[in-house]
C-alpha cells in the first residue's frame, strides 16, 4: 500500500488491516513519520515529537500480533496528542517557555485509556501559549499553518491536532477546550470534532473540578474514528468530579446503512445571538441541514431566540478570571518570553471582584436551564460552527477579544453549558477553505449526535477531498 492511501485511511481499518497481519504497526508508522518529516517545514504543527518511542512501541504492536495476544481497537493506529495533556515521560509544554523543562511522571487518564486501547502516540501538537486564543501560533513554536491554505489559520487552540488529521497524519487527534478549542480547528480543517457531555470524558488535569468548562475531545476525518476515539476516552476518573457515574459511551458495530432519522427534530439556528454569519457560511451549512429535511430524513424547523445575545458579556468574566488565577506566578519567572495577549487577558481577569465572578456564574446556570428548555423542544439544535471561514494566520482570536466573541460565538455558550457539541464539515467556500455545522445535543446524547453526523458522512461525503500538501 502506498504511503498516501494509507495516510487516508480510516483507524478502523488500520487496526483491523494490523490485526490481520496484512500491514504491520511499524510498516503503518514508518509512513507516518515520513509524511509527518515532509509536512512540518510547511505545517508546523509538532510540538513534540516522539518518533524514536512510537517506533519502539510499534515494535511492541508488532509482537503482540506475531503472538496472537489480544488486540485492543486502536491496535497500533498512530495519534497525536495535544502539548497541553500529559504523556508519560514527554515534555509537557503548553507552548510556553515557562514549561520547558516539565516532563511529567504519569499520564493524563485519557492518554492512558488510549495506549491501552493500541493507539500510539507519534507528536505531541501544538497550540497557542496557555491555549488562550483561537488561532495556533505561540513564542515558543512559531505559526501552524492550514493544510486547505498556508495562509490560514488551522483554527485553534488545538490547531496543531488539526492540521495534522487534515493532512493525512494520524486518523485521530486528541484536542481541549475551554471555548470553542477543538470544534473551531475542526471545521478550519475540515474534520469533526466533538465536545462531549461534561463529565463523560475525563480532565482531571484541569485546576477547577466543580465550576469546570474546559473539556477534552477528539477529532477525526471518520465518524466512526471520532465515536470509537470518544468511546475509549469516557467513563468515570475518581478524581474528576463530574464522572463520577457515569460509564463509557458504547461504541456501535460499524455498519454501512443511512441511519434513520426520521422521527428527529431538528432546531435550525442560521443566526447565534447577535450575531449572524457571513454569506458563505450561511449557504454552506443551510444546505446541510436542509438537505436532513429535504430528504425526509428529520423534521427541521427554524429557532429564533435571545438566550444567547449576551453570553460572551459573562463568558469573558469566568474565561479571564481563570487566568488571572492560575497565570500570574507564571509570568513572575517568564513574563518577558510570554505572549502580551495572555498578560492581557490576566489583567482583565484581575478587575473583575468576586461579586462580579458568582454574577457570571448564575447567568450561565440560568443559560443551562434555557438551553434545557429549548431541548424539549428539539431533540437536536442546529446552526453554524463559526461565523466566518478559516481566519488569516495573523487575525489574532484572543479569547477576550471582539474577534472572538463574533466568529466562536455558537461555541462557547456550551462550553459554559457542559451540552454536547460536534462539529460536522458542510463544504468548502469558492476559495476552497472549510465551513464546518454544529449540532448540540442533550446531555450523555453523543450517540444522536453522531447518527446526524453519519447520515451527512454518507449523503454528503466529505472524507474522499484532500488537501493539496
């Protein structure tokens, strides 16, 4: 098989082709790395790489196959995994220089669930200094670029895991956000991307168990990939409050038949708040949810609401607080290598009292229950991921920004809400540049989620157009 399909094909099918014996893991990686030597001048989307280990571990894969032992379903599929999740005995860099020498001594819960699920981790992705803004690019790593155009950005904060599913490196990628940080570089580059329920994958990496809203994800060219991926992830960490009870999301046999979806619901949501797409976006996704109607596969019927015309007033309070929180040590020892925007956002977070911060939080309560609401109603709500196309790499996308508060906007009154999210790829615009459609879900009902996103996988077949890289 040659390097190209196989850097297309879906983890599925690796594990399974791996398993049979008719490729093996280190046949599967050394590709891997090949293409991943090729792409980084042009992408820079690694952070850290592990290339040696992943070798050393596809070795391992290799044997475990020669004798027969049990496989797990990722058996010897390449990954990466974003710079602000720990692996065992990698740097841990969050794409600061205030993180240069941290190496951690356990793996985050996901990481582990991964490695024993098969996967092997190859890179470790970039992103922008703390996470802290939407597009990828930090002090200590420089610009990620769009596999779809080097001029845009891959969308961020786990920009570098999606250039790299975008290009063929790794089927699955594993992201975070705590506004929008792995559905916006899903429809930049392409791919899906979910944001699940809060608390059905872990992150007990996170300062804040109790009043949480960052979260952790994949993202994946394969529908199938994407549910099998947060199917491994999920599931109850003793040390992350909001898992406690809950169990893994089961993973459905794959199966080639259009999922019916004919007793659906589906509220469609063309504008966000105060705010309202372009016109690329608005034909792109339109088409895609109309297209569920017209071919009778759900009932579609147009929402019109104010509970989301203020959210980014209160989101910037909690988003900024949290880093006036955490960041200031930091920028006592690393101020001068650090990027002005977060010092920025600090500041910010500073002048807001207590007072201000328990405001905030009961406005976004109050937008859980109205959000609730809306979703006895609909079984499904539906609109844009972003605003607008994939930024220019210079466009800037602080999380505090103007910027970001009118092209994110559909993302981060859910990362306030814990609802789950996926982002779905609709098309590409006449510059061929991604739009991806979001459709949010009740809570622990990924599985809908994922059957709308199969049907459009399907109807609509995205996975077979490649970037030019």
């Amino acid at each position: 098989m040659d390097d190209e399909t196989l850097a297309y094909l879906p983890a599925r099918e690796i594990a399974q082709l791996i398993a049979n014996g008719d490729l093996s893991a280190v046949e599967v990686m050394d590709a891997t790395i090949r293409r991943a030597e090729r792409l980084q001048p042009a992408l820079n989307f690694i952070a850290v790489e592990r290339y040696e280990k992943a070798r050393e571990e596809s070795r391992a894969a290799a044997s475990l196959v020669a004798a027969r032992q049990p496989l797990g379903p990722l058996h010897g599929v390449p990954i990466t995994i974003k710079d602000n999740i720990a692996t065992q005995g990698d740097l841990l860099t969050n794409g600061s220089h205030a993180f240069e020498n941290v190496v951690p001594v356990a793996s985050a819960t996901l990481a582990a669930r991964l490695k024993a699920a098969g996967a092997i981790v190859f890179a470790k992705t970039t992103l922008p200094e703390l996470a802290h803004k939407m597009l990828t690019d930090s002090p200590r790593y420089g610009i990620t670029r769009n596999p779809w155009s080097l001029t845009h950005t891959p969308g961020g904060s786990s920009g570098g895991a999606s250039a790299a599913v975008a290009a063929g490196l790794g089927p699955i990628a594993i992201g975070t956000e705590g506004g929008g940080s792995i559905r916006c570089p899903a429809s930049c580059a392409g791919l899906l991307g979910i944001k699940a329920t809060l608390g059905r994958i872990p992150g007990e990496f996170f300062p804040e168990g109790f009043a949480n809203f960052a979260f952790c994800g994949p993202l994946a060219r394969d529908v199938s990939d994407l549910t099998l991926a947060v199917s491994v992830m999920s599931g109850e960490e003793p040390r992350d409050p909001h898992t406690l009870g809950i169990g893994p999301m089961a993973t459905p046999p794959f199966s080639t038949a259009v999922p019916d979806l004919r007793s659906m619901r589906i509220g469609w949501m063309p504008t966000f708040g105060r705010y309202q797409p372009d016109a690329a976006v608005a034909a792109l996704t339109e088409a895609s949810v109309r297209g569920l109607q017209t071919d009778g596969a759900a009932s579609v019927e147009e929402v019109r609401t104010h509970i989301f015309d203020d959210v980014f007033d209160y989101y910037v309070v909690i988003a900024t607080a949290s880093r006036a929180s955490g960041v200031p040590p930091l920028l006592e020892r690393f101020g001068n290598r650090m990027s002005d925007s977060i010092k920025d956002m600090v500041r910010q977070g500073s002048t807001y009292s207590a007072v201000q911060w328990q405001q905030a939080s009961d406005r976004r309560t109050a937008l859980f229950r109205d959000v609730q609401a809306l979703l006895q109603q609909y079984d499904v709500l539906a609109m844009p991921t972003l605003m607008a196309p994939p930024k220019l790499v210079d466009a800037g996308g602080v999380m505090n920004s103007a910027m970001y508060a009118q092209w994110c906007a559909p993302l981060y009154a859910f990362n306030l809400t814990g609802h789950p999210a996926l982002s779905v790829p609709a098309g590409w615009t006449s510059d061929g540049l991604p739009v991806g459609i979001q459709f949010v879900g009740r809570w622990y009902d990924e599985p809908r989620l994922l059957q709308i996103a199969r049907w459009l996988e399907l109807s609509r077949p995205w996975a077979q157009r490649r970037p030019k890289v």
